[in-house]
C-alpha cells in the first residue's frame, strides 16, 4: 500500500472546486450530474497539504486532513490534458465509523481487513485508494471516504460485485467497522487532475 497525507475539501459547487483543484495542481473528484442536491456534496479537491487554506476556506461542505492509501493504483493515472476527465467512472463512498468501535479500530480494519476482501470481491475494480480522515477541520464529520474505481458506470451500478455472496460478505464485512444507518450516500464520480 502507498501512503500520502492530503488535504481534502468538499464542495457543494463543481465549478468552484474545478477552479480550486486547477489553481492547486491538484485532484478533482465529482458527480458529473446536473442535480447534485441529493448528495452529501458535488467534489472533492485532493491538494497537497501546504496548501491547507487554498482549499478550506472556500470548501463550503466539509474540510480534512487525510491519509491517502492506493491499494490498487489506477491504470495508467496521468494528468488530464485541458481539465479532461481520467478514463472510468469512482464509487466515492463517504464512511462514518461504526460507534461500537473507536476510529483507529474502525480503520484498522478498514484497512487490513476489508481492503484486501474489496479486492477479492470486486473484480471490475480497475483501482482502490482510502482516504482516512486523520483531522476533521470544519463541516461534515467523515471518518473516511473510499474511492473504488471502474471502466464504466455500468460496472459500478451492475457487476460491482462478483456474486450473491460476495455481496452479502462486503455488506456484512462493511457493517462491522461503517455505521451504515450514518453514512452518507454514494457518489458517481469522475476524476480529473491537475498536476
């Protein structure tokens, strides 16, 4: 695994977190959807973190500091040319820890157990990246969110998961360490960096 420390904005406009991410050389991650409202919110802007308050204070949803973990890295990941989308679609799940556990036990098996289970089951998963929320800055409290990448948005919607009870042991998996009831709904995303 590959670990980064990031700072993360959420966005309730697209526009503002496109502009935010290019000034940044940084990452954009949003649901291309004219209708965004439904959503927890519509980007996120993954920068560098000396750049902490170039995306903070305009995040009008939510800000943190993260630990980024690739657990399987995007099939050639280069930078967009002229603020094009990377090629697939992201399943950006936003994670709210299961009460019964603390937060580092909750991400600890996130990250031990359930990353590799993920990549077992999810055999359309063409990458993987966690995003631990070491430090909730303002906003909505996330204790992390998982990126989940496909080729299309109908491998994400249709064959996410490999069988019947695959899908049952990453529901059941992802109960134990996720407050389920708490945890905002997904995204369909698409990713575009910067630099």
């Amino acid at each position: 695994m590959n670990y980064r420390t990031r700072v993360a904005g959420a966005f309730s406009d697209t526009a503002e977190a496109r502009r935010v991410a290019s000034s940044l050389a940084g990452t954009l991650i949003h649901d291309p959807r004219k209708s965004t409202e439904h959503l927890p919110f519509a980007a996120i802007v993954l920068a560098d973190p000396d750049r902490l308050s170039a995306v903070t204070r305009p995040a009008d949803v939510a800000a943190w500091i993260v630990c980024e973990r690739t657990v399987r890295r995007r099939p050639e990941a280069r930078p967009a040319e002229n603020g094009a989308a990377l090629p697939g679609v992201i399943g950006l799940f936003p994670l709210v820890a299961n009460p019964a556990l603390s937060p580092d036990a909750a991400d600890a098996h996130w990250r031990d157990h359930h990353a590799p289970l993920a990549l077992e089951i999810h055999e359309v998963m063409t990458h993987y990246r966690q995003l631990c929320v070491i430090q909730h800055l303002h906003g909505l409290a996330l204790d992390g969110i998982a990126l989940c990448g496909t080729a299309t948005a109908e491998d994400l919607r249709e064959r996410f998961f490999r069988d019947a009870d695959g899908r049952r042991a990453i529901l059941r998996d992802i109960a134990s360490f996720a407050d389920t009831e708490k945890s905002p709904r997904r995204l369909i995303a698409t990713e575009t960096e910067f630099g």
